[in-house]
C-alpha cells in the first residue's frame, strides 16, 4: 500500500503530494512544524504539541488553518490511512503561496502538509549504554523557541555529530553554556547531584518531552533545577541525559571526550527513562482500518 499525505484539502498519494514552488516555505522558510509520536496508534502528547503549533504561528503571525479539533481528524485519518501504529505523524503549517516577496503578502492561505510514517523509538542499546554527544557552537537565530522549519543551523549541528560517531550535538551558547540539543533538550545531574535544565526562554525550543518529563519528576517528587549549565559541568556531571519526542529519554554517557559518571547510565536516567516509556505506552490504541 502506497503512503498516503494531506495537502490542503486533499488525502493524496504520497509520491504524488507536492506545494507549489511559490510557498513561501519553500522560499523563506517561513512556517513551522510538529512531530507527534504514534504509540499503538495512540497519538501521544497531541494536545500539547498542537498548543505549541498554535503558539509558533501566532509568533510569526501567520493564522492556524483550521480550528485545533478538525486538525486533530486529519492528524488521526493520514495515521490510519498509512496504517502507522508505532511511528510519526508531522504536520507542516507555511504561510502558504504567493508572489516571491520578502513581506508577508495579503490575503493568502497558509499551507498545511501532515504526513504519517512508521518509525520505532530509541533502541534497546541506546537505552541500555547510553549515547555519546559532542559540543558545538550554537549558531540559530534568537528566536529558538518558534519551532520554524528554518532548521540548517540543526542540520549543520547534527551533521557534525554524525562525522564524530555521535548521537547528538548539544549548543554553546556565547557564554559557554549549553541550550540544547540540535534536535533534543539537554539535561545533567551536577556534581552537587542537583538534576539540572535549561530554563524555557527564547534560546530553546520548549520541549514537549522536556514538558512531559518535568510532570512526571513532580509525580515521583523529584525537583529539577532549571537553570543554564557550562559543558564544563556537563562534562564533570553525575549523569546527563536528553530528551525529544522520538529519543524519548535517552542517556548521555560521553561529552566529546570526556566520560560521564561511570560511563553508563544513571539510576535517574534509568529511572526516568522507564517512566517515559511507560508514558508513551500509556495510550489507547485507536489504529483501524481506514475506510
């Protein structure tokens, strides 16, 4: 069976979706995105990333496509059409098409694309021995929190990793601290054994994980910090850890090349991460047959 797309208006294969090459996300870069997990059908966390979609348009003034519910039957109809019971479903929202000009136009349609594929989680041996990341200059523009699809400083980022052998990149900012990941939010348990994360501002994406993580350390009365921290510290750390919609929590046991901790996974990493799990498990299934 053929993968099936949504793009505006119209349920489509997915060798023959296309946008016009005059939307402006194509030209610009000018919208934004979701990533939402599938589990058992299930999408998880959909209320609080459709939130954040709404936000990041509302800060680039560009008006949400549809009201949240109709969006929420196209999100779980382009799911059961590509019968993805574990995977991804992502929604791409653009200003949508009009004449290349730099200001926004008058009178135009955003443009909105929600694909779905089949993708598992983070591996059982990434889970199991950790992860290793390297640093690197964060070079994004100052508004991090807008999840924009204006994502090549990320590539370049995550690129960079991949030529080192590693999992991830974690960003330095100018002042030798750590914002995040290139895709991820980043997380330590310092050496005074203070669990410690960046706090929301507009140098981070505010994660919807990283959300879901901090409700789960109030259930099990664990108290995070949040609070910049220096890869120095990183590096000298008990345990660190990231956190993303399809790492779920993933510990970190090498920072460039110096050894976290023992060189394996914490127990609050350990911890949290069997919580996580058990978090994106948590739903209904609700895959069926598409009709």
């Amino acid at each position: 069976m053929s993968r099936i797309a949504y793009v505006n208006g119209r349920y489509l294969a997915h060798r023959d979706a296309c946008v016009h090459i005059e939307d402006r996300g194509y030209q610009f870069a000018d919208g934004v995105y979701e990533v939402v997990y599938v589990s058992r059908g299930w999408l998880v966390d959909e209320a609080r990333h459709l939130e954040r979609l709404e936000r990041s348009l509302n800060e680039l003034e560009i008006a949400m496509p549809m009201a949240r519910g109709p969006l929420s039957v196209i999100m779980g109809q382009v799911v059961a059409k590509n019968r993805v019971r574990d995977g991804i479903v992502y929604i791409q929202v653009t200003r949508g098409v009009a004449p290349r000009d730099h200001a926004f136009p008058d009178k135009v349609r955003p443009a909105l694309v929600v694909t779905a594929r089949r993708m598992a989680g983070p591996s059982a041996q990434a889970m199991e021995e950790g992860v290793r990341v390297i640093s690197v200059p964060d070079q994004r523009w100052p508004r991090c929190d807008i999840k924009s699809v204006s994502l090549l400083p990320n590539v370049l980022a995550k690129q960079a990793a991949r030529e080192a052998g590693a999992f991830e990149a974690w960003q330095m900012d100018g002042e030798g601290n750590v914002t995040e990941g290139s895709s991820t939010n980043a997380w330590i348990i310092d050496a005074e054994g203070r669990l410690r994360t960046r706090q929301l501002s507009r140098a981070i994406l505010p994660g919807i994980t990283r959300a879901a993580v901090m409700d789960l350390l109030t259930e099990a009365g664990v108290e995070a910090l949040e609070a910049p921290f220096g890869l120095d510290e990183a590096k000298a750390a008990r345990e660190a850890f990231l956190t993303s919609t399809t790492s779920f929590v993933l510990p970190v046991v090498q920072i460039d090349d110096a050894v976290v901790g023992d060189g394996k996974p914490g127990p609050l990493s350990r911890r949290l991460g069997s919580l996580y799990t058990r978090h994106v498990a948590g739903g209904e299934t609700l895959v069926e047959a598409a009709e």
